[in-house]
C-alpha cells in the first residue's frame, strides 16, 4: 500500500478513514430518493409523447429526454465511487521528515 511503510518501520504518510455510519446512510437514503426521482421522471417523458404534429415540440422533447437519459447514465457510473467513500488524512510533517534531504534542493518561495 502506497505510504504505508509499517514494515520497514516508518511511520505512515497517510492514514485511511471511513466516514461514520450515519453519515453513509444518510447519503444511501439521499441516493434512493434521486433514484426514485429520476426513475419518475424516466417513466413521465416515456407515458407522455408530444403529439407528431407539432415539429417543434417533438425535437424539445427529444432533446430533454436525451439530455435526462445522459444525466442518468452519467449519475449511476459516478454513484460507484461516492456509495462507500474514503478520506485519506495526510501527515505533511512526516513527508518532510522522510525526505528531509530533498528540501535543501528545492528552491524557497
């Protein structure tokens, strides 16, 4: 695992923290009632079809509906990474202590 050094006896640059259980089921019960709500709309634009005859409203339509799916499908590929986060907690001052020789090349400023 990248920073974590346990083994060779250095202290970790980082630790991994998951948020508490009721902030996570918060954001599941958040996350179905989006879902609910897209699904409502999905089924809307589905059982209401603009009639053929006006041209205008057909393509308004279309081009909702189009742009709604995207939403959707753009929603649910990002929903993967966001349904069970992880906050990494960073130690700058363990960086530096690794790395001490390299701060006296670095440029001030």
């Amino acid at each position: 695992m990248a920073g974590s050094s346990v083994s060779s006896g250095r202290p970790p640059l980082f630790a991994s923290e998951k948020p508490a259980r009721v902030a996570a089921y918060a954001y599941r019960l958040f996350t179905g009632t989006l879902l609910a709500g897209l699904l409502l709309i999905w089924l809307y634009r589905a059982t209401h079809l603009p009639p053929r005859s006006s041209c205008a409203r057909w393509w308004a339509w279309l081009g909702l509906s189009a742009a709604e799916l995207w939403f959707g499908f753009y929603w649910v590929l990002t929903l993967s990474v966001r349904w069970s986060p992880v906050y990494r907690r960073t130690f700058p001052d363990r960086l530096a202590r690794r790395y001490r020789t390299w701060s006296a090349c670095l440029p001030c400023g």
